[in-house]
C-alpha cells in the first residue's frame, strides 16, 4: 500500500498566509443531434431538452492552486481524464493531479471513453461522435482560461440543506431479505419499496466576492435518472440541470455541481409522471430546498485481471453479434480496465481544503455508505465526499454489498474485489488527516 506521504493540491488560506481567490466559466457541451446517444450506440440525438455545460472553478490561496470541473456527462474515463487534466494544467498553471473532474452522471449525456470508441469502430459502433472528446477537452480548457483569469479574492461559507422525494437507495431489501435493482423507471411494486438507505442533504459552498457571490459548489449523492436510466434518443442534464438554472436565476452566478457517492442510489422510488415531467419536478425540489448560499494519494485497487482478456473479446463479439448495447458497453469498458490493469491498481484520491471545509474527490461510483464513512472519521469541521473523478473503475461497492449480490455486483460493470472500497476510504481519510496536520 502506497504511503499517504503522496499528497499534494491544499488550498487553504489559513496554512498559505494568503487570500483565497475564485473564478469561474462556463462552456456549453452539448452534443449535436444525429451524434449516438448515450449508451444507446445505435440510437442517434433526436431532442435535445436542456444544455449540457462544462463549468471550470480555479481556485487560489498565496502560491497553491488548484482546478474543480463539473461535467453534464454519464462519464468521463481514463485516456479524456487524463486529457482533460493536463489541458487545465496547461491553460492555468494547476498541476494536472490537482484538478478535479466531476461528471453529474446524468444517463442523458455521452459517455466519454476514447479506449472504448477505439475498440467498437472495427465493429461500425460508436460510444459517441468521433469529434466529441476534442471538442470537450478545447471546451474546457478554454473555460479554464477564462476562470483563472476572472480570478477574485473571495471568503467561503457552508451550509446543508434536506431535500425530498429525489434520491432513494437502489439495493432495497425485500421482506424475505433478498435485495432487488432499483433502476430508472422500476415498476409499481419497487416504488412502493422503502426508500432505504441514502443522504438527504445538499452541501452547499458559497464563495463570495466584493459585489457578490462569485460562485456555488453544490454537491448530492443521487443517479440523475429521472429523464430516462435506459437507451433514449433526448438529451439531457436531469434534475441537476433544472435545479441548477434555478439557484443560478435567483442567485447570479455560476453553480458548480459536484456529483456524491451516489453508486447505490438513485431516483428510481419517485418516477411516476413522465420523464421530462419528473427530471423538472425534482430539479424544482432541489433548487427550492438546497440551503441558500490538500492533496494527492494513490491506493492500491485490485485492478482488472488482463489473463481474461481473450475471453472478454469473444464475449464482446458476442455481444455485437446479438446487438446487445448494454452487454456490448460492460465488456467494452472490461477489456479497456483489463488493458490498463496496472493504472487501475492506483486510482487517484484528491481532497481540497477550503477553510474548515474539506472536499475529496473519488473514483468510480462508490457506494453513500463509503463516502460518509470518509466524512464521520474526517478531522475537519465539514468533508464533502463526492466521487465519479474518472469513472474507469465504475462501481465501487462496500464489503458487505458483496453478499447480497445484485446489480452493482454482479451486472458486469464491477471490477473491483470486496474490501477495496474499504481500502479507498482508509487512505481517503488519511490523507485529509495528513492535510488537518499540514495546516496546523
């Protein structure tokens, strides 16, 4: 196991003797209509409901810098990560681990995975438009020019707010103690279902300037999936998106929204209108109910074991054969991880300071349990733990999840072993243990 000694990307005035600064930009990010959507791989853009955005947060105090993206995609992984990273590093002078890239994982978006679209065309498929990840990675770093440059001094304040009928946990347990997927638009029977286990709270962070507020981080634990969790030709940010536009009317200025460890929870208990009916109804409920306004380490993971690698290729051929998207995806991303076995291994933990606040970021989609273990155990007065900052290792359950199986589990997009999630909090919490130190 690496040492937490690896640590890098604090900003915290306090410890730096200087003044904390912010800005902020915007890119538009939406795919053109006729591109592949989402998932779907053969179901071309026909609708395009509301704008996809890239939004950049340069941040500043004396001499350390640092970069948060938050991106209205399904997900952004290794080869754009990487790419993404090291242009904001480029355009702004942030080193490329101390960048940030959040996708709000709305299932109306591309999927972003150069590995991926690489490994489908020979079979005429695409993940999504051939010119999409350079456009993205020249949206953002444009962005981030723009934010650096706008930078301002700024004082920080928290708060948590409740909201209702959004989020329910899907892993719900049934009377007999089995445990079924609650997905997207489940039927009847699996909304009656409790709502289980998952985090009510938005955590807000409002960063102000001299004439006002300068931007808003928001972060949630919750798959937006309210405007479809399967294959459909619209577009989308989902609540997120309605919820955002919202707080942005009322408050005029940019909102950064941070996806949580929403792994194990989605929206799948309150769907019951329509799909653009329900993405605006819980979009409302988030924005009216939201409360006003250091480092690097590298766990070890088990990784993707590449001795399959035959094997999963004849099971993706398979798969083209049956015109199967959803298998064609899950093997697809299983070679790329199997390809890139050893970076796997050591997936990035980041965490910023930001006064008495800290904010770690994860890969993969980790389960809410994960993510508020990280917190409860934090030193600092408030962790925000959000997650999806690469979505290579996809979903990244807790030990006990392995027992009760499932989706998440056994659905083909897992490829971690149990007690890795565990691991992933351990060295989490010691490095924002390493940055409290740090501070002192």
């Amino acid at each position: 196991m690496p040492s937490t000694e690896d640590h890098a990307g604090l900003i915290d005035a306090r410890a730096s003797g200087g003044q904390l600064r912010a800005g902020v930009a915007r890119r538009d990010i939406t795919q053109p209509p006729g591109s592949p959507a989402g998932l779907s791989l053969t179901m071309p853009v026909d609708e395009i409901w509301d704008p996809l955005t890239a939004t950049v947060l340069v941040l500043e105090a004396g001499q350390l810098r640092t970069a948060l993206v938050g991106l209205d995609l399904v997900g952004v992984l290794a080869t754009t990560h990487a790419r993404i990273r090291s242009a904001v590093s480029r355009a702004t002078g942030v080193p490329p681990e101390h960048v940030i890239v959040n996708a709000s994982h709305t299932h109306s978006a591309p999927y972003v995975s150069e590995e991926l679209q690489a490994l489908l065309r020979p079979h005429g498929l695409r993940i999504m438009a051939d010119t999409f990840a350079d456009e993205l990675v020249g949206a953002i770093e444009a962005a981030a020019v723009e934010a650096a440059g706008r930078a301002q001094p700024v004082t920080a304040r928290f708060a948590r707010g409740a909201v209702d009928r959004i989020a329910s946990n899907r892993r719900p347990r049934l009377p007999d103690g089995g445990i079924v997927h609650r997905f997207g638009r489940p039927s009847a029977w699996m909304r009656r279902l409790p709502e289980g286990h998952i985090d009510p709270e938005v955590a807000v962070l409002t960063l102000d300037g001299l004439f006002g507020t300068v931007a808003t981080l928001a972060s949630y634990a919750c798959h937006p999936t309210a405007a479809g969790g399967d294959n459909h030709p619209h577009v989308s940010a989902d609540f997120v998106g309605v919820g955002r536009a919202v707080v942005e009317d009322a408050v005029g200025a940019p909102v950064l929204f941070l996806q949580g460890c929403g792994g194990d929870v989605g929206t799948g208990k309150w769907v019951a209108r329509g799909r653009r009916a329900d993405a605006a109804a819980m979009g409302r409920r988030f924005s009216l109910d939201a409360p006003a306004p250091r480092g690097t380490h590298r766990p070890r993971g088990r990784g993707a074991d590449a001795r399959r690698m035959p094997e999963q290729e004849a099971e993706l051929e398979a798969a083209v054969r049956a015109s199967d998207a959803a298998r064609i995806v899950a093997t697809g991303d299983a070679i790329v991880v199997a390809r890139r076995a050893e970076q796997a291994r050591r997936p990035l933990v980041k965490s910023v300071a930001i006064g008495d606040v800290a904010l770690v970021a994860l890969p993969g989609e980790v389960f809410l349990e994960l993510g508020q273990s990280i917190a409860r155990r934090s030193p600092f007065a408030t962790t925000v733990v959000t997650a999806y900052d690469d979505n290579t290792l996809q979903y990244i359950p807790t030990a006990a999840a392995f027992d009760d199986g499932a989706y998440e589990i056994a659905g083909g997009w897992r490829y971690v072993s149990r007690g890795q999630g565990e691991r992933l909090a351990d060295q989490a919490v010691a490095l924002v243990q390493a940055m409290a130190s740090a501070s002192r």
